[in-house]
C-alpha cells in the first residue's frame, strides 16, 4: 500500500529539516513517543538503526539514505508490519516549506493488520496527515 501526504510549513526549509531531525519534534507531532535509542551505525547516517519507543510499541528505525535538508528516507519495522517512508523538503519561497511524506507500507504480519489495511485503508494515511499537522503547528511555534 503506497500513498503520499503533504503540508505546507511556515517557516525556511532549513528550519524545517532542523526540526524534522530533532527528536523533541516527534514527542510533539507524534502521540505517545517517548523518545529514541541509537542502535548501531553511524547516528544519521545511511545504515544507522535507532529504536523509536512509544508507550504501546516500538519501531526500529532504518535509514536508507539521509540528503537532509532535502530528502530524509528510512525503512520502519513493527512486528505487524513494515513501511518505508521518504520525506521530501521542498522550499517555496524564503519562508514556506513543503513537506511531502510517500510512505509505502511493504508487509503487513497477522490477519488483524492485513485485515485493516484491505478494509480501512485511509486510516493509514490520515494517521500520517495527523502527524504532520502536528509537526506544522510544532515547527511554526518554534
């Protein structure tokens, strides 16, 4: 399952990308982070594994490759499922950013999760316009 999700950010794409990198952004855009483990790799770089621990569940963190501040793109596992997403900066003028998010959900693990995502796909991709409308309000209070 692939889609995309964008918002515009008041604010320079620097700034953005700054923020996108801070784990400070994620406790604010996203519910129930609590905060990130480096694992192994060099931190921020191509190959590095961090552990992002929420209050219900855990992902592990994979980058694939981080051209910030224009491209940051990471694989995601859960033990239900496994996504990739590629986070695209995009500056539209001195103070205005787009931010694009294409996420492609590679596997789903157990009938529940294949079952939810067949019938409620766009419940998906909300969760993601959710979080980036966090990570607006997050950025532009900044």
């Amino acid at each position: 399952m692939k889609f995309t999700c964008s918002i515009n950010v008041k604010k320079p794409k620097l700034e953005v990308a700054k923020h996108f990198e801070d784990p400070e952004a994620l406790k604010q855009s996203q519910k129930d982070f609590l905060r990130m483990e480096h694992l192994s790799g060099n931190q921020g770089e191509a190959g590095a594994k961090s552990k992002l621990i929420y209050k219900k569940f855990d992902l592990i963190e994979t980058i694939i490759h981080n051209k910030l501040p224009d491209e940051f793109y990471a694989k995601y596992e859960h033990k239900s499922m496994t996504n990739t997403m590629r986070s695209k900066f995009t500056a539209l003028n001195d103070n205005e950013t787009a931010l694009t998010a294409e996420i492609d959900y590679t596997e789903f693990k157990g009938f529940f999760i294949k079952l939810m995502a067949k019938l409620f796909p766009n419940m998906f991709k909300k969760q993601v316009d959710k979080w980036l409308l966090r990570f607006k309000s997050f950025c532009e209070k900044q």
